[in-house]
C-alpha cells in the first residue's frame, strides 16, 4: 500500500497531465484514463512484479481475472479512483 502512496504522491506531474486530459479545453478529446495514467500503471506493476494482485480484493471474481491476464488498464482504473 505505501508503494502505491508514493507512487501517487511522488509523480504529481504525471497527475497533473492526468487531470488535464481528463478536463479539456474546446476542441481537446476527453480521457477518462490517460496514456500518463497508464505509464503510471505499467511502471507499477512492473515495480510490484507478481504483487500487483494484492492490490484487489479476493473476492472479487472480476478483480481476480483481470490481474491474471496481466494487463495494465485494471491497474489504472484504480489509480484513476485514488
């Protein structure tokens, strides 16, 4: 859990390009989960290494089967949530 904490705290400008492409501005296209988010979510997983299942709960049969197929986008949706 810390991991993730500083992970969140200590990368503000890539939360601050998050946001920015999750707010835009006239003719910009909006991303609920950005490329920098994603980044994030890869440079994570590949810290935690065979961890990153802890990060879901066991229970949940969804959570479960998206961490085995390894991918990245469960991984961001939840750093989205943080």
């Amino acid at each position: 859990m810390l991991v993730v904490l500083f992970t969140m705290t200590n990368n503000s400008d890539v939360l601050n390009l998050h946001a920015r492409q999750q707010h835009p501005i006239g003719d910009e296209r909006l991303q609920m989960i950005s490329g920098w988010l994603k980044a994030l979510a890869r440079a994570l997983d590949g810290n935690l290494g065979q961890d990153t299942e802890r990060l879901f709960p066991k229970q949940l049969k969804i959570c479960q089967s998206l961490t085995m197929t390894k991918g990245i986008l469960p991984i961001a949706i939840k750093l989205n949530s943080l």
